[in-house]
C-alpha cells in the first residue's frame, strides 16, 4: 500500500428520530487498499456508505476525501468517487457501451477519451465482447459487471462496492471478484462490503467489523483472530486411547488435547509447526495415525465471536 490515505471518515454519527444508526464510527482507507466494512443486516454499513459518499449528511463526525470534505454538496470532492449499488443501476434498453458512453458524460468526459476509457473498464470486468448487447440480454451477473465499469469509467480514487456479487452467478462472480483483485495494483483505493466471509478473507487487507451501529473491531485478518484469541485446531482422527491427550498436550505449542467423537482433537497456537513434532510423538508412543485435519481461524469464527450472530443472518 501506498502511503497516505484516499479516505478519512472521523467519528461518524447518524440518527433517525430516536434510533442511532450509526454511532462514533471512524476509519480510513489507504491508497490502493481493500477495505472490507462487514456487519450483520442492521449494523449500520448502509448508513455509512451513504455518508461516506455524501449522499447523507452526518449528525456528527466529518468525511474527508483525498483532503478534500464530502458532504451532500460536495460536488466536486464526490467526482472522485465511484459508487456501485447493490441495485442495478443501468438502463436496460441500452446497450454496454451506451450505458457508459451516457454515464460518462455524466462525468464530464467526451470524444476519443470516453471511448478510449469504455474500452479499457469493460476490458476490466472481461465484457468487451459484449460491448454492442443490451443490458436487457445480460444474466444478472454481467449486469452487475457493468454496474462495477460505470463506477470505474471516470477514474475515481475511490470505489465502493456495496455487495456487487449477490444473485450472480458463480463464472460472474470469480470474475468480479478477480477484477477487484486486480483494482488496487493502480493505487485505487476500495470499500468492499459482501455477506459472503470467503470473499472478505480472499480479497480485504484490513476489516472494519459494525454491529448496532457502532465499529466493534478492525484490522487485518490475522490481526482480528488474534484479538479474540482463536487457536489452530489439529484432528488426529479415530479412537483413541485415554492417555493419548495427554502426552499430546506436552508437544510444543500445544494449549489443550482432548478426546471426542472425531477423534483427539489438539488445540495450538500454531497448527502447522505444531504438526511434525505431534505425528513424531504418535510414532514415539507407537500409535497409529489413520487420518489429520488442520482448521485454522477464520474470519467467520472472529466474526461469530464477536456478534453473535453470522454474516449471513438477515
């Protein structure tokens, strides 16, 4: 990551009548990250998104772009970003390259230089071949690959994107997530919310955890599993005998060994060192091995621990 930041939002506040959504929330993003803003439904992130983009004003707290403060009238400050919506935000009658070559002059943008700059975003979400086709024929997924070229079309320093793989297809959905991969290699700075765990774990360099409107934790992944203390978890499979935990639990790095159904399952803070010396102790003690499953921490146990509740629950 380059230094310095693309984005600064600083103690933001949002109420509605009595009910605050979003509460004392702060973050920033940097040059050419991903940041991951994960919450479970009614945790405030669409609040958030719209605040940051300036399409609500905040009670409280302050949004800077790029230097620059965003506020529903910030009109120039808000060129800078690119806001793809969970909705599909285009026009079905037309074409991909009409929705873009529209949008973009929406932008300011003209001549060779927009048609220069539709060719180069729908090469980045792979539909150049597409480019003469009404939306109306696109599935789902290439809808929303086109929604993620509009927001690109104009260059901005930031782009946010709000779910953009729900209902798509799994070939559409490797390819947005592999265009997003792709994105900060140019020092774009991303705002990524998904429900889906594995994509924040595949694609995120530092998360923002909110629940009830308030910003419970933040940091990278492994960052976040160590703050809830979450250990590696080694399954020597099969049953057993008793006295098998416990010289189990006198192998480095071993916290904890006991006997279940599954077998004896072994917890350590580090599972990959741990298990050469472990499958030495079997050998030493002349028991067999029949099979060993090694569960690292996830961002889905973090996030369980840490709202009770699953990214998924809605």
């Amino acid at each position: 990551m380059v230094g310095g930041n693309v984005l600064r939002c600083q103690g933001l506040v949002r109420r509605f009548g009595d009910r605050t959504a979003v509460d004392d929330v702060s973050f920033e993003i940097g040059f050419g990250e991903t940041y991951g803003l994960l919450g479970p439904n009614g945790s405030g992130k669409t609040t958030t998104i719209s605040m940051l983009s300036g399409i609500l004003a905040p009670n409280a707290g302050s949004v800077e772009l790029a230097g620059q403060p965003i506020t529903p009238s910030s009109v120039d400050a808000k060129r800078s970003i690119g806001l793809v919506p969970q909705e599909i935000a285009l026009y079905q009658d037309l074409t991909a390259t009409e929705n873009l070559r529209f949008f973009g002059r929406l932008q300011g943008l003209s001549g060779k230089a927009l048609n220069a700059r539709i060719d180069e975003v729908l090469d980045v979400v792979v539909l150049r071949d597409r480019a003469n086709d009404r939306i109306e024929d696109f599935s789902g997924g290439m809808k929303r690959r086109v929604n993620i070229a509009v927001g690109l079309l104009h260059e901005p320093q930031l782009l946010v994107l709000d779910e953009p793989t729900v209902g798509v297809d799994p070939q559409s959905r490797n390819q947005i997530l592999a265009s997003v991969e792709n994105l900060g290699s140019g020092g774009l700075a991303v705002l990524y919310t998904t429900h889906y765990m594995e994509e924040a774990e595949r694609l995120c360099d530092r998360i923002g955890i909110l629940d009830q409107g308030s910003m419970i934790a933040e940091g990278t992944q492994a960052e976040l599993v160590a703050m809830v203390g979450e250990s590696d978890l080694i399954i020597i499979e099969g049953q057993h005998d008793e006295s098998v935990p416990g010289w189990c639990r006198e192998v480095v790095a071993v916290i904890g060994a006991e006997q279940t159904s599954r077998g004896v399952e072994v917890t350590s803070t580090n599972g990959t060192t741990t298990i050469g010396p472990l499958l030495a102790a079997f050998e030493t003690h002349g028991v067999d091995v029949p099979g060993l499953q090694l569960r690292e921490p996830n961002l889905e146990a973090v996030f369980l621990d840490l709202t009770g509740r699953a990214l998924r629950d809605r």
